[in-house]
C-alpha cells in the first residue's frame, strides 16, 4: 500500500491517498505491506521514501517526446514515483529494493534505476507519431 510519510510510521486517514478510499483502505490495511509515499513531509525524498527527484534534462535529453515536455509544461524538475515497480516491491532480489522485510528500502541504486526506467519507457515512444503531432 503506497500512502504517508515513513517518518510518522504508518499512514493515517488524512493521507491523500487514503482520503480516495477510507474503507479500501481500511480493508486492505491489516493484511498489506506498506510503503510510504514520503519521508518528512509532503513531496520529500529519503531512504524509506517511493520517489526520488530528477530533472528534466536527465529525463528527457534526447526522447522523441521532449519537445512536448518542453511546450507544454514548465521545464525542470520532475518527481518520479515507485509505484510503476511493484514488481520487485515483494522480494529481495532486485537491486536491493524491497518491503519483503516488512519496511520499504529504496535499496542503493533506486535513483539511478528510476531514471533509467522511466526512460527506456520514453524512448518507446514512436519518434514520427509524436513529431507529427507538433
């Protein structure tokens, strides 16, 4: 369950993420592995935190959607979210990320592993679609 800040220990009802849905939240709850959106506050990083910060240069230097990014939204820097990896979230053997130990750890590599994924993601993307919609 991705919801609260690791530094107080578990999300409450106030998180953001629970407010979409209290009694999923409530179900789920007891009987799922957490893992904290934040560390400290609202939109801050650390080790038990399931983003990480980037900018926009590292993301977007050479995919074929930069100029989008670049026309449509304010150009600098941008949060990336773990969520997307749930797949390693459940065992031990990726890199070091992990909540199989009962507490989410980013692992030493999760910044770098982030951006690379999110842009092999980017480049994807067809070149010729997206410049023909310019």
């Amino acid at each position: 369950m991705f919801a609260g800040d690791a530094v107080a220990g578990t999300p409450d009802l106030s998180d953001y993420n629970v407010t979409l849905d209290r009694g999923a939240y409530r179900t789920m709850r007891p009987v799922s592995l957490w893992v904290p959106s934040g560390e400290g506050g609202l939109w801050r990083a650390g080790p038990y935190a399931s983003f990480t910060h980037t900018t926009d240069a590292a993301l977007l230097n050479g995919m074929p959607v930069q100029w989008w990014f670049e026309k449509y939204f304010p150009v600098g820097h941008r949060n990336l979210w773990g969520g997307p990896l749930l797949h390693f979230a459940f065992s031990d053997t990726w890199h070091g990320h992990s909540v199989a130990s009962g507490r989410f750890v980013k692992g030493k590599h999760f910044d770098a592993d982030m951006l690379s994924g999110e842009r092999a993601l980017l480049a994807t993307l067809p070149g010729e679609a997206v410049t023909q919609q310019r």
